[in-house]
C-alpha cells in the first residue's frame, strides 16, 4: 500500500526559536514514520514576507505530486485561500492562537475572516484556540483538536548541581530551584512572578530564567524594582545542552502566564518538555496551559495573577522536600503516555486521512 504524500509548509522553523517552531519541527521528524513528506520551510524570521508569496505559488505547481497540504500555522491562510482557489487539493492548517488573535485589523479581516477558513480543516493545539475562532466567526465543525506532543527521550540527561553551578555562577547550596525557560514574551507572566510572587517566598528560593524574548528588558527591571538580583538569575538564551541540565536539576517548573489583549498560550511545549525531564509544573490556570497540565498528573494549576495562591501552593509543594523528588517519576510516566510525539503523529494522520476521504 503507497503512503500517503503529504506537502508540509512551515513559515517558521529552527533554527528560529519558539513553540511553533519547535512544534513544526517535531511534526517534520515524526509524521514520515507513516508518511511521505516534503517539507517547505522558511528558517529566517526576516524572509517571511517573501516565503508568504514563494509558498503558495511553489505549492500550486508541485500540487499534483501530493494528496494533502499541510499548513503549519494560520500565518500561512493566504496560501490556503490560493491553493484552495487554484487546486482541488484538500488543505489542513495547524492553528497556535496568535495567528487567530493577533490584534491587527487588516490580519483580522483578510486572514482571520477570509484566508483561514478556506481551509478543510483547522487543528488547533489548544482548546482555547477553538474558542478563540469561533468567536471570530469560524464554524465550529472547522476545528478538530490535537494537543502537542514531545520527543521523551529527546532531552534527557544526567547532571547535578555542580553542573547547574558552572551554568548559573553561583552556588545552589540549600537552595529550592524555581526555573522557567522558553521565549520571554509578556503573556508569560515572569516579570509579574518576581514583582508579585518571589518577595513573599522565603530567601532559599532562587529562580531561574532561561530564554530571549521582547519582555527581557521588563524583567529585568522588576529583579531591580525588587532588589532581588541575589535571587533571580537571567541567563538568556543558552544552548539546548544546558537548558537540559536545568531541567534535570531544577526542583519546579513555573509558568506565571498572564492575560494580555491579542496574545495568547496556544498550548505550552516547555511545560511537557519539562515533565519529560521529571520537573514538576506549577502553571497559571489559563489558556493552551489548561490543555497542556492535568492537575496532580503532570503539574498543578492555579489562577492567573493569584498572588497568594501562587505563594500557597509552591510552599505546599516544598513542604515534604523537593517536588522533582516527590513528583518527577510519575510527571515522566504521565507525559510518556500522554503526549509522545510517535503518538501524536498517530492522530494527525487520522485526521488528514479523514479529510482526504471525505474529499
């Protein structure tokens, strides 16, 4: 029996750092173990103008080739709405969230209202990502929901913290270990977790942050506004091998989101990646995160901007010792059996099969 051809289009893919990213890549890695795949992939942030032009053109003329194209974000409607016009080739898009919500008035009237919904199918990673559409006019019956899923073996490794000392250049000694890593957007709530949180929790607590991103400068002010350049510690971007270590040596995994008009979590891969590694999450009750973290299964949800409920419950979780210690073996176990790629990739092929039949 042939497999089945997929073109696979994505507008932004590593080395290009991000959750849509890492998410198109894994899914690239994943997919040809039951399919065949071209991958077309634009890998600089400043070639997308110009990779919105090239893909829908490229994909018409080598349409023919392929029993289904897969759009890897929503930025990519106006190659669905060509390809859709032009071909006869079914045509699924991989919705994030921000590339329904983005607050741009000329994107919300020609992607959001036009391009997108041409598509025979929206998978959305998350189930606020549904909500998201739907509120903006796009049928219900478009969208079918796939959670992320994560490589399981991919970023393990073993280390100590001598090893997170040479990474962080200060000593660990007596320290419980928060950290958060990823892309240092606003709705990520860090700045807000050291303003509001760290100052109420006891001084053996120290918090990392990994990752590159617009808020950088806000976060660093408000370890300033908080003179608590002693216990928080902005690493930046750093390699995969040593944010691998963090993971593998950090006590708990905190993701503060926060609310911020036209931006959303579309689901959250750091945080699987993280129980992967046997790191605990404590995440804010919100968005793509509530897809992503089942309480006491992977990690623990509290409310968005919760001051005290945040403080309550990172004390409730030390009270015994280290949550990894505690947690880490059955956080691992539940991510293996609940969000591996191999899986995962299972799925969506069920749902582009489907698409395919019923065209």
């Amino acid at each position: 029996m042939n497999k089945l051809k997929i073109l696979f289009i994505s507008h932004t893919f590593p080395p290009t750092v991000g959750g849509v990213e890492t998410q198109n890549f894994e899914l690239s890695v994943w997919l040809p173990a039951y399919a065949e795949i071209k991958l077309m992939a634009n890998k600089r942030r400043w070639m997308l103008p110009f990779f919105l032009l090239y893909a829908p053109i490229k994909a018409i003329l080598i349409s023919r080739k392929y029993d289904v194209i897969l759009l890897g974000s929503g930025i990519l409607g106006n190659a669905c709405w060509l390809i859709k016009k032009i071909t006869k080739k079914p045509v699924i898009i991989i919705t994030h969230g921000l590339d329904l919500t983005w607050k741009n008035k000329f994107y919300q009237k020609l992607w959001v209202n036009n391009f997108i919904p041409t598509a025979d199918k929206l998978i959305a990673v998350g189930n606020e990502t549904i909500t998201a559409g739907i509120e903006r006019g796009i049928p219900t019956e478009k969208f079918v929901f796939i959670p992320n899923g994560v490589d399981t073996e991919k970023n393990l490794t073993e280390a100590s913290r001598a090893d997170l000392e040479r990474i962080t250049g200060q000593s660990t000694a007596n320290k419980k270990i928060l950290m958060t890593s990823g892309r240092l957007a606003k709705r990520k709530g860090v700045a807000w977790f050291i303003s509001n949180v760290m100052p109420k929790l006891n001084e053996n607590f120290l918090y990392i942050v990994a990752g590159a991103g617009p808020d950088k400068e806000n976060i660093n002010q408000a370890i300033k506004d908080n003179s608590l350049e002693n216990r928080v510690i902005m690493l930046g971007y750093i390699p995969d091998q040593d944010r691998n270590i963090l993971w593998a040596t950090a006590d708990l995994f905190v993701q503060p989101n926060i609310k911020i008009a036209g931006d959303m979590e579309g689901f959250g891969i750091s945080v699987i990646e993280a129980g992967a590694c046997r790191l605990p999450v404590l995440a804010s009750d919100l968005e793509g995160l509530k897809d992503a973290i089942k309480e006491g299964k992977n990690g623990f949800l509290v409310e968005s901007e919760n001051t005290q409920e945040y403080v309550q419950k990172i004390n409730e979780l030390f009270e015994n010792g280290s949550p990894r210690e505690i947690y880490g073996e059955s956080v691992r176990n539940y991510v293996i059996e609940n969000y591996q790629w191999k899986n995962i990739a299972k799925i969506y092929l069920g749902e582009i099969n489907k698409i395919i039949t019923k065209n």
